[in-house]
C-alpha cells in the first residue's frame, strides 16, 4: 500500500510511529512518562580519592588507611599484570605458540578474580578503589611495554618482572597488614594474591629453562 508520495505505507510508517512521543489528551504538549530514563545526569563524587569513611570493623582509621594504599598500589600494578597478559596472549608467536596462547590467557583471567578481591577488599575498608586506566597508567611500577610485538622469551621475561613488582608489594604490605592487626588483608594477600602470583611465575619461568628437547645430551 502506498501513501500520496507513492511511498510504501506499512513497516516503515510503524517505525516511524514508534518513536513519536506520547501526548496529552488534547494533544497539545508531550506527556512525561514514568517509564523514561533520567539519563544524561552528573553528580559530585560522594567520596574522593584517598580519603576513608569510618566503618564498623573493629580496625582504627589510619590503620585501613595505611591498608587501603597498599592495596590501591597493588590493585593498580595488578591490573598493568592483566593488561600485560592479555596483550601477550594476542601478539604471541612462534613455536610455542599454542600453549602459551592458552596459558597466558588462564592466568590473565586469574588475575582479573585477584583484581575483584583486592578492589572489594580496598571497599570494605572505607577506601576508594583506584578504578580507571588512565589513573592506573599514573602510579604503576610495572614498566609499559612497547605497543608491537616482542618474541615470546622477551613476553616471558617481561610477565616475570611485572610479577616481581607485585610480589614484593605484596610481601610488604602483608607484613604491614598483620602488625597493624589487619588480618584480612593479610590473609587476603597472603593466601590468595601471594600464592596465585608465585604458582604463575614459575609456570612461566620453566618455559625459560634452556634444554634440549629431543636429545638428552
């Protein structure tokens, strides 16, 4: 069916009518209705950056506040870690491809658990989580990268000193944390993020070992 401009009246006039507001009973003004999205809305940050909000658990302000900048630090070189194994799960090549592909890409996700537990952990403290990559970008130890591609003992090389970085805040921190009578995060960084980062670095530092793979001689 065709309308006076000869143009078909049917699919395209429904979706022209879909999208025409609702109006009044007279039809003079558009009505509101209660099932729109408020978007475009901005408000004040409700807490800043650095600063702790007091709660019950039993652990002094400036205790949670030492914790908490461990943790952001962590959190921040962790996430650069993640990055860093994303990157070389798409860019490796080469002989051993295959295994690295998969093995980068099982402890990247590994990390993003670590990430989650650290950032809620920075929460229940009253902190502020660092969140963003261009804050990130701002305080991490771990060295960037170039945006090419490196072969797979420089990727390897590279992931083991990312990992060195953390875990040396890690051990710190956790010490901090359990003289400070913080045994959350002590346990949290000592069971979880501690351990993960050790069991992965040696995973990658046997694929640097140099031996013979057909002849034992």
């Amino acid at each position: 069916m065709r309308d006076k401009s000869g143009r078909h009246a049917g699919a395209g006039a429904t979706r022209r009518q879909a999208v025409i507001p609702a109006t009044r009973g007279n039809g003079s003004r558009p009505a509101v209705s209660g099932a729109a999205p408020l978007t475009d809305q901005r408000g004040k940050e409700t807490q800043a950056f650095g600063t702790i909000v007091r709660l019950p658990i039993a652990l002094d302000g400036s205790v949670c506040a030492d914790s908490v900048k461990d943790l952001n630090q962590i959190l921040a070189d962790t996430m650069t870690l993640r990055d860093l194994y994303k990157k070389h799960h798409w860019q490796v090549a080469g002989e051993t491809f295959y295994q690295l592909h998969l093995l980068f890409d099982k402890h990247y996700e590994e990390q993003v658990k670590l990430i989650d537990d650290i950032a809620e952990r920075i929460q229940l403290l009253g902190g502020v989580s660092i969140a963003m990559a261009a804050d990130v970008a701002e305080i991490t130890r771990v060295p960037r990268p170039p945006r090419g591609r490196e072969a797979a003992p420089g990727q390897l090389s590279r992931l083991l000193e990312a990992h060195e970085i953390v875990i040396r805040e890690i051990r710190q921190a956790a010490r901090a944390a359990a003289d400070h009578g913080d045994d959350g995060t002590n346990d949290l960084l000592v069971s979880s993020v501690l351990r993960t980062n050790e069991l992965q670095v040696w995973f990658l530092a046997e694929h640097l070992v140099d031996v013979p793979v057909v002849r034992a001689d």
